[in-house]
C-alpha cells in the first residue's frame, strides 16, 4: 500500500503530527483514523465531534471526503488541519 506523510494540526490542542496515511485511502476513512489518534495521543484534549473535518491549512479548504488522499490532490507534506 502506497503511503504519503502529511503534517497535520490540530489547533484545539496546538499541536503538529507528522502522520502516514494511505494515498488510496478514501478520506472519510482517514479522517476517523486521525480523529481517533489524536483523541488518544491528546488524553482526551481533543474532542471527536460530528461535524470533525480535514482541511488543506494552505487554502483552508475542506476535503471533500469521498475522495481518496491522491484525488484530493495531496501528496508527501501536505499540510491539514483537523477540526
């Protein structure tokens, strides 16, 4: 499986993850992946909610997440947010 590293920020918790994700991965699945992640690695700081979604941090545009990460156009150092 092709994998890309993406940074990704987390304002909530004023932190920056440089994480993994699958180029093929749709982002829907992603998305619940790097919620739950930052879920545990916060202690609980980050609250998951319904309405979580990835942004590109350059454009602050919300991923589309029935697109897979190569759709959307990211590639190794993307930057996203998650909120």
């Amino acid at each position: 499986m092709d994998k890309i590293m993406i940074e990704l920020f987390v304002p909530a918790v004023n932190q920056h993850y440089d994480v993994f994700i699958p180029l093929y991965g749709k982002l829907y699945e992603i998305e619940q992946l790097l919620t739950r992640a930052i879920v545990d690695l916060s202690e609980g700081y980050f609250a998951a909610a319904a309405d979580t979604v990835l942004c590109d941090r350059v454009s602050g545009s919300v991923l589309d997440v029935k697109l897979t990460a190569q759709e959307a156009g990211l590639q190794n150092g993307s930057k996203l947010l998650l909120l």
